[in-house]
C-alpha cells in the first residue's frame, strides 16, 4: 500500500442522538481509489460527512487524520483547503455567483493566489469540453435551473479544476441516465490520471465503476464495514446484492 493519506479509525458518529456509523476504520493511500459500497442506510454519506466536518453529525468516538494531522480538530474550510473535496449526492442551487466565479473564488482559497479571470475562462472551457459541457453554463448561476445530470457534471468539473488530494464523490451517478453517467465516468477517469491524487467513491450501483481503475473496495452494511477487498467484490454486488453482508449483521 502507498504512503496513508486518510486513516480513521474506530469512527463512530451520530446524528439528532442517533447512532449511525459504528466502529468504522478505512485507510487511503495516495493516488488511491477506493469504493464504499452498500445498501440505503447503512451510513455512506454520513462517512462523507463527518470527514468534512459537517456540523450535523457528531463524531462520538474514534479518529480521523488526513495527511497526518488530525482532521477532527480542523474546521470545514480548513479541511477543504488542506485539499479535502466532496461532490454532494444532491447539489443545492446558489442564485447570484455564476459556475466560474464560484470556481475561481473556491481555487484562490484553496491556493492561496489570485487567479487571472481571462487564463482561468481559457482552463474552465477545456474542461468542460471533456465533460461535454456547453460553455454557458459558466455563465450561469451556479447549479440554478440546471437537470440532475447538469449538476453532477458540475461537480465533476469543480473537482477537475481544484484539483483536490482527496476527492469524495458520494452517490456521483445518482439520478444519471446512461449517457450522463458515461460523461461523469469520463470526469472521474480524467481526476485518476493525476497519481498523487486520491478518490473514495461512494455508491450503491456498480454501474459507474465499470470503466474505472479500483484499489479497494468497502462494504458498509448498518453502520460497520462488513469487508474488505478488491475490485471482485464489485461484481458479486452486482450479481448477488447485498444479502450476504445484510445477514451476516444479524448473526
């Protein structure tokens, strides 16, 4: 394995006094790809969650450290500017700051530099040709009156451009028709050609993984991880579902 990027351990975190995740340890390396796999529930997004430091959910036990400093003791912008990234399962729709402003803004804090706005329109419409993006999107107000497709896609291309360590793609191909899910795949393979970046991708549809290079996968079944192991275990979810691990949580 490659040098730990992420390591938690033992996490167990909760929302509104409710357990969800319990005892859950992953390690990622860097220029890693790793899957968390399972059914509705079993508290995928929480784990994407409570790595960036979403207020709503409570970690109550365990440890996180990213890059070897611990991730619990830093605020949310801290751990998006220490290279933290996360494409929201539902992106929400902000009036008044277009696509590209909101992009340049995010990748001057997260470097620290001022950015030209003619080199960045340069960069930001290369980008968007390779995820087939019509270049007025930039111009328009971020993810406002955008399809489902069209806001994953943009989270494809924030990604792209900030060029995270660490980007998590939770439930990236959710709501997607083939096509839309083809075009993020795309994205995602084109984040993977950067080896010292890492990706942790949560879903519970194999689909999207299928063109993609994987080290890892996890299966989190009500709250633990149940196993471990390689990309094999992609196809038995999709050949078999998740009543093996569902069952094994009841013994």
């Amino acid at each position: 394995m490659s040098e730990p990027l992420l390591t938690i351990s033992n996490l167990s975190v909760t929302a509104q006094d409710k357990p969800i995740l319990k005892s859950a340890s992953l390690t990622i390396g860097r220029g890693e790809t790793h899957v968390i796999m399972g059914p509705n529930g079993a508290g995928k997004s929480t784990l994407a969650a409570a790595i960036m430091g979403n207020p709503a959910y409570e970690v109550t036990g365990g440890s996180m450290a990213f890059g070897g400093e611990d991730l619990l003791a830093k605020s949310v912008s801290e751990r998006a500017k220490s290279g933290l990234f996360l494409s929201f399962q539902n992106p929400v729709e902000v009036p008044g700051i277009t696509l590209e402003n909101f992009i340049r803004t995010a990748l001057e804090m997260r470097t620290g530099k001022k950015i030209r706005a003619w080199n960045f329109r340069k960069e930001i419409r290369r980008v968007m040709e390779t995820l087939q993006m019509d270049e007025s999107y930039a111009e328009r107000d971020l993810n406002v009156g955008f399809s489902g497709g069209e806001k994953k896609k943009a989270e494809i291309l924030q990604m792209l451009l900030l060029k995270p360590t660490l980007a998590i793609l939770d439930e990236a191909d959710s709501g997607l028709d083939v096509d839309a899910v083809r075009t993020v795949s795309r994205g995602i393979e084109e984040f993977q050609k950067d080896k010292e970046a890492s990706l942790l991708i949560i879903t519970h549809n194999a689909a999207i993984l299928s063109a993609l290079s994987v080290d890892r996968v996890h299966i989190l079944v009500d709250g633990h991880i149940r196993m471990s192991g390689g990309p094999e275990l992609i196809r038995e979810i999709e050949e078999s579902g998740f009543a093996r691990f569902e069952e094994n949580s009841h013994e």
